[in-house]
C-alpha cells in the first residue's frame, strides 16, 4: 500500500535499535559530524551471550559515539542523522590543559589543567582516558552489572569544565564546608575544589567503580595541594539504600551533565534530597544542558521530592560570551547547538 507520507518517523524503540545496530558495526566516522569513528570488537550477539541487557549497551553506546537521531525515508530507504549529543573534544576551553604523556599500549594518559585566576593556584594532574576508538568487553560488562553507563570514562565533558571554572569564581560557597560531587568522572570539578577553596571535606563521587578508581588516582597525584581540606572518592550509585553514613551530611552538593538518561531521575533527585544537610544552609549546584526535555524531566522529580529549584541561563560573563561565540558560528566548535551543549545552572534547596 502506497503512502505520500515520506517524512515517516519511526517508533522511538526502533530508533534505539537502528543506534544500537549503527554502534556495534565498524564503520567510517559520518563526514562533518566533527565526531571520531568507533570501532567496536564486539557483535550484538556476543553481547546478548553475556546477558548484557539492551539498556545497557544503549547507554554505553550513548557514551561512545555520536548519538544520532535517524530519520528514514521509507519511500527512498535513505536516511539523515541529526546529531543530538556526542562525545565531543570540543568545549568551552575554561580551564587550559595540556597532554603531559600518553602511557604506552593503553588508552590512558596524564593530563595537567591550569586554573585561571590567582597565580598561586597550583596545576592539577589528572590521569583520564584519551583514545576511546575501541570500546572494551569490560567496560559493558560493569555497566550491566552496576546498572550504569560509562559516560565518566569516555572523555573529559564540556559541563565539568563550566562547573569547575563556576566553582573558582565562587570559592566563599565552598569555604569551610562539606561538598560531594555526583557523577564526577575524572573529577576535575571537585578536585578545583580541593585545591582552591579551603573546603572542609570534599567527596568526589561515581556510580561506575572503573572511574572511582581513576578518581582515586587523582586524589593521591594531586594530595599535596589540598593543605587542611580532607579529600575522598566515593562510590555512589543514586539507587543505593545504605548511605546512613553521609545521610543529611553536605553543604554543597554539585553534579556536571547528570541529567541525560531519564532512568536516573528518581534515584538521583533522592540521593539529592537525602545528601544535603537540613539544619542551617544547603544546596546543590547543577549545570546540565535542556537535552531536549531531559533536565525538565528531572526537575519534576525534584518537585515530586518536595524539593525547590532555580534556573538560571546567564550565570557567568565569561560562560555566556563563549556561549554566544559558538552560537554565531566559531568555527572553534561548528557542531554546537544550545539545547544539547549549554549548560543552565541548576540551584536546589530543601
């Protein structure tokens, strides 16, 4: 049966799919997507061997490559790809760093940040990952059996970059307090923190053991720029019921892009509400692009949470004037698209 409508879209689930397939093949990089190609030694069927659920290898995939939004025309069989979100190299250039050495036969490396501002701030080495071409078995393997994506190992994100340079221009929210960061990746944010701040305690977290485990690398290279304030990582993953240990224990809370996966929201708006201290002051600092209606979504857990939020879009002089270089075309980073690459600045209090 003939139809004239050739702007048909597919069902949300055959979207996953058609991603899910595009991932696990080895193909060439899409040309101006500014993304790197992905090259996975592994067949959907070995993954279902293992008993990886679908969920999961989505998210990983999510993390690994340039996710696309496919549109089909079923009349032609051609299809277009909208780039939504995306490991990216490209970012907001805040906080200058510099490759100090790649470790050989590995995809690791150690790279040195230097904070702007006072020139007594020391330089922070952080050792992250730097070649992502190929995913490994274990990667998906802990991601099934944690129920997490593994978007803290695939790179160094824009948003962290934007909430470490926020955190240095207000380091008085910091002094003396109790901070956790959530979702932390490699840590650059509460690592800025540690070293700038005067801090009490600072508790770098992830849900993923894999970036626990560099987290705590970069404590220990950087422990002796910390002076008074005591500095620990953490594995937090949102769903966890035992955390009367830290239950109702922060002042600050701050968290970079954690909003993406929908599946999240109730557990990370608990942990919220559970995390921050409830006598005197306290608060959670976000800054999470719209991704769509992905951070409204989560703002409406934290309502059901009998939680308050504030957002703001010009929170920074130096933020919004990047912001709007990219908008008006620099060429520094011609993929940049507001809804999936600015990050609003999420306030939450009790």
């Amino acid at each position: 049966m003939e139809t004239n409508n050739t702007n048909t879209t597919p069902k949300p689930s055959s979207l996953r799919w058609e991603i899910l397939r595009q991932a696990l093949l080895r193909r060439p990089s899409l040309q101006n997507s500014g993304t790197l190609s992905l090259s996975l030694s592994l067949s959907l069927s070995l993954s279902l061997s293992l008993s990886l659920s679908l969920s999961v290898i989505i998210k990983c995939c999510y993390s690994l490559i340039c996710i696309e939004k496919i549109k089909f025309d079923f009349v032609s069989g051609e299809q277009s790809r909208i780039p939504i979100s995306r490991r990216t190299t490209q970012g907001f250039d805040l906080i200058p760093s510099q490759l100090v050495d790649k470790v050989p036969d590995s995809k690791n490396a150690r790279v040195c940040y230097t904070l702007p501002g006072a020139s007594g701030y020391p330089k922070l080495l952080l050792s992250q990952r730097v070649d992502n071409s190929a995913a490994d078995l274990s990667d998906f393997e802990i991601c099934n059996r944690y129920n997490i994506d593994n978007t803290g190992l695939v790179c160094h994100w824009p948003s962290e970059d934007v909430l470490a340079f926020f955190c240095l221009s207000h380091v008085n929210m910091f002094r003396s307090k109790r901070v956790i960061e959530l979702g932390s990746g490699y840590g650059l944010a509460g690592l800025t923190i540690a070293v700038t701040t005067e801090a009490l305690e600072v508790v770098i977290s992830d849900g993923n053991p894999q970036v626990v485990d560099y987290i705590q690398h970069n404590i220990d290279a950087n422990s002796g720029a910390f002076g008074g304030t005591i500095v620990k990582s953490m594995m937090l993953h949102w769903n966890n019921e035992d955390i009367l240990d830290i239950f109702n224990t922060f002042d600050v809370i701050i968290a970079s892009d954690c909003t993406f996966f929908k599946e999240f929201h109730k557990g990370l708006a608990r942990i919220v509400k559970l995390l921050l201290k409830s006598t005197g002051p306290s608060e959670a600092i976000f800054v999470s692009p719209k991704r769509g209606d992905s951070l409204i979504k989560f703002l409406e857990e934290i309502k059901k949470n009998g939680l308050h939020f504030s957002i703001t879009e010009n929170y920074d002089a130096e933020v919004w004037k990047r912001h709007q270089m990219f908008m008006n075309g620099d060429d520094s980073w011609p993929s940049y698209d507001k809804d999936h690459c600015y990050p609003l600045l999420v306030r939450i209090t009790l």
